[in-house]
C-alpha cells in the first residue's frame, strides 16, 4: 500500500491510483542491482536500458502478496554490442500471472 500511495502521489492525476497499480515495480531490479548487472554479465559503465514490454493480466491490489520469478532469457553480441534480455513474472497467491515484463539491455561495445 505505501508503494502504491507514493506512486499514485508522483503521477499526480486522476488517472493516478490505475496507473501506480500497473506498474509499481521494475521487474528487473526487484531482486536488487546485482539481477542484472550479474545475471548478464553487464558493465554498468556502458549499459542501456533499450526497452520493457508489458503483459498486464490485472492490476495489482494494494496489500497482496506476490511472488516473483526473474529470469535471463537470452544473451548474445551483434557486433560489438552485447545484448541482454531479462524476464520478470509476478504471480499472485494462487499462482496466477498478475504481470510479465521483459526488460531489454544493451551493453555498447569498448571500441577496441
């Protein structure tokens, strides 16, 4: 409820508390920086976020309780970039998706 509240509070608009319940956590970050940075092998010095893509199945409710399961889908180079595709799923008490987002990274090449 608290982070849903100080989101609803940062959108400041009627549309506020429908849109702070669709998106109140960064599914590549829940698991703190290391989910990344680790998981891809990322060097923060030369990464970019380049996308996240959604997948709503319903909001989420003020005060549940969720579980979730973040994962690396694919890594891999086009030429001197290094790509990195992480994917978080939010699942409710029963085990239902509530939410799946894929988030993107690019790693620019050194240049060497």
């Amino acid at each position: 409820p608290d982070v849903l509240a100080a989101l609803v509070r940062a959108v400041g608009s009627p549309a506020g508390a429908a849109t702070a319940a669709l998106v109140p956590y960064f599914g590549a970050a829940v698991g703190g920086e290391s989910t990344a940075v680790d998981g891809l092998g990322l060097d923060l010095s030369r990464a970019l976020l380049a996308g996240i893509d959604y997948d709503w199945r319903r909001p989420f409710a003020p005060g549940e309780r969720v579980h979730v399961r973040v994962t690396v889908e694919d890594v891999f180079r086009k030429g001197a970039n290094q790509f990195g595709l992480l994917a978080a799923e939010f699942t409710d008490a029963a085990g239902d998706l509530v939410q799946r987002q894929t988030v993107t990274f690019i790693e620019r090449g050194s240049g060497k």
